[in-house]
C-alpha cells in the first residue's frame, strides 16, 4: 500500500522526524510514501528541508516518493539542481500558501512537461486555489500529469476530470462519501490514496496519529470495498508514476 500524501517536519505544534514516519506507517501496512516537507509562506525552510529529506532518502530508498514543494520565486535551474541530488518524482505547488498566477504555473510546467514530472496542486482554501483555478492549466496542457490534492471543490474537481484525462485527485482530507462519490462517477482508476499524514494532528491534538490512521483506513474499506482501496493505495499510483 502507498500513501502518496504524507509530510515530515516542524507544523506550527507538531513534528515528525522521518525514520518516526516510516516506523509508524510501515505498522499501518504502508510500504511507500510521497514524502515532502512543509514549506512556510518564503519557502527559506526548502533547503533545509531538502537537506533532511536527501539524508533519509538514501537509508529509506524504497520506501520513500520524493515530492519537491516549490515556491513561486524559486528558479528552474534552482529546481534542476535539487532535482539532480533528489530523485523527486512529483512537484507539489500550494496555491493557498503561496500565489501563483497562471504565467508563473506556465513556467514551471514548461519544465516538468519536458521532464515528465507530475504536478500536485493543493486544491482548497480559497478561488485562487479551489480546483476550478486550474481547470485552463489542466486542459491547456493536456500531456502534463496533474494530481488535484484534496480534490476540493468535489463539484468542480468532477467537473475537471470529466473534461481531461490528465488528471487525478488525492484523497488527503477528502471526506470518505467523496471518494464513493469519484466511484460511482466512474474515476475509481483516477483517485490516488493519501491521507496528509501527520497533519490531522494539528487540527485535533488529541488525536492518537496511529489510531486515526486505523480508522480512516477501515471507513473507506468500509464504504467503498476492499477491491477499491487496494486500486487506489496500489495499483493506480503505480500506475501513475510508471508511465
Ligand atoms: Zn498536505
């Protein structure tokens, strides 16, 4: 089982250090994770971040998907070079965090296009960064590989998925019924499983991160079948890395 969405270091309260995250996951039958920092609204903790990350990634090779988070000012040779120390395999942009306007988007999918890297959006928070921003961007540049993260809004995310074949969403934050619902839509091959781990935490501090991971895993199996959750935590993320 992959989760494709899962952060290590410092969130305003909370904090994970990787082999942390790999132990607690790995008990939770999950043997790769999209791993990426947590960027803050300069992006000056990326290169600290990359250092921690480039450290982890070669004890936890195989259990590790690199995800670089990028910041609107960063260069692209900034980008080549991160990505020549760091096999990142998704670039993730946030565009509640940060603003992106569609030019600067253009520029880095310039870029990823030629290096077929997928893109995650965060999708959420406000219009500039709701999924329908990115409905021109998706099917503008149709041979670009975009993953919605959240999927938020579910209206607008099913929407854009109707109209490009380009696109996936992840289901990090998603309320279990949104998933059934992207089923029953016929994108069961479209929805990759993440969960935004360890975040949940800061939003509800009592939470025991194990214990809620347990029982996010079991809803979803429950509502949507194990044949499902096993296409979306397996198959369908490799899948989408392979090709
Ligand atoms: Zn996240």
């Amino acid at each position: 089982m992959i989760d494709i969405h899962v952060h290590f270091g410092k969130f305003r309260d909370i904090q994970l250090n990787i082999p942390d995250i790999i132990e607690n996951l790995t008990k939770q039958g999950i043997n790769q994770i999209g791993l990426m920092p947590l960027l803050n609204e300069t992006g000056s903790n990326l290169n600290n971040a990359h250092s921690t990350l480039k450290k982890y990634y070669s004890i936890y090779e195989t259990q590790i998907i690199p995800i670089l988070w990028i910041y609107p000012k960063i260069s692209i040779q900034k980008i080549e070079r991160l990505i020549s120390e760091i096999p990142y395999k998704i670039i993730k942009i946030h565009g509640y965090l940060h603003h992106w306007d569609y030019e600067n988007i253009t520029r880095i999918i310039n870029f990823t296009e030629q290096k077929k890297l997928p893109i995650m959006f965060h999708t959420g928070g406000c219009e500039n960064s709701d999924a329908g921003f990115y409905m021109q961007i998706c099917k503008n540049f149709p041979k670009q590989k975009i993953i919605l993260a959240h999927g938020r809004p579910i209206e607008q995310t099913i929407e854009i998925l109707q109209l490009c074949k380009n696109v996936w969403v992840d289901t990090a934050f998603m309320p279990t019924e949104n998933i059934k619902l992207l089923i029953d839509k016929d994108f069961a091959n479209k929805i990759l499983f993440g969960t935004d781990y360890p975040i949940m935490k800061h939003f509800d501090n009592s939470i025991n991160l194990d214990k809620w991971y347990k029982q996010n895993t079991k809803e979803i199996i429950e509502t949507i079948g194990n044949k499902y959750f096993e296409q979306l935590s397996s198959n369908n993320i490799a899948e989408f890395l392979n090709n």
